[in-house]
C-alpha cells in the first residue's frame, strides 16, 4: 500500500508532538500545520477509518501500530537525508526542508543505499 506525502506528513507531526508534549488533540495538530480545525478533524475520521490513528474519550491522538510504523519510516528517512546533507555542507533549516521534500520522492531502495554509503562513510 503507498503512503502518501499527506499522510506520512500527518503522522510523523502526530509523532513529533507526542514527544514534546506527551499528548496530542486535534487541535495540536491543526496549529503544527496551519490547518484549519475542520480540516484535521476530517482528515482524523479518515485516518481511524484506515487504522492509522485512535482518538480516545478525551480526545487524546494516538498512533496504532500501523500509524506509528509508518511514522517512524517517514522520521528515519527525514533524520538520515538530513544527516547526509548536513554532511555535505548544506545549512541545518535548508537540510531540513530539503530533506522534507526528499523523503518522499525517493524509493526504497535508493534510501537503502543512501543511509548505507553514510553509514560507512561516518
């Protein structure tokens, strides 16, 4: 099944927020992104449907296994192309972003190789 850039995007925020704040809401998410409350709402039904996400009585969001694989996947790729751009000289904040846009371009085992040659190369 291919993951789309949205929705790896939505769940490495969900990840990353539940590090810094130890929960995460709707509207948590909403503000990360920009989003409008509606929109993340919608996209939540969505993402239970599809058994990314759960959404308890409190409204507390949480990863199910699937979501928090997918997650995790999508924040190696984002960390290691970082990594490997930082190395070659390009500025943390364009790193990042570049990376951002990267991470989802690139196949399986392009990525593979990648983070192998770096390994080696550190």
């Amino acid at each position: 099944m291919a993951i789309t850039e949205s929705v790896a995007d939505y769940l490495e925020a969900i990840m990353v927020l539940q590090r810094e704040k130890g929960y995460v809401r709707a509207v948590d998410i909403a503000n990360y992104f920009g989003y409008s409350r509606p929109t993340v709402s919608q996209t939540l039904k969505s993402f239970r449907q599809k058994g990314y996400v759960e959404v308890d009585e409190d409204s507390f969001v949480k990863l199910t296994e699937l979501g928090q694989s997918i997650a995790d996947a999508t924040w190696e790729r984002h960390t290691v192309l970082t990594q490997v751009l930082m190395a070659i000289g390009v500025t943390e904040e364009t790193a990042k972003a570049d990376a951002c846009r990267i991470e989802h371009d690139i196949s399986d085992e392009t990525f593979r190789c990648i983070r192998e040659f770096y390994e080696r190369q550190k």
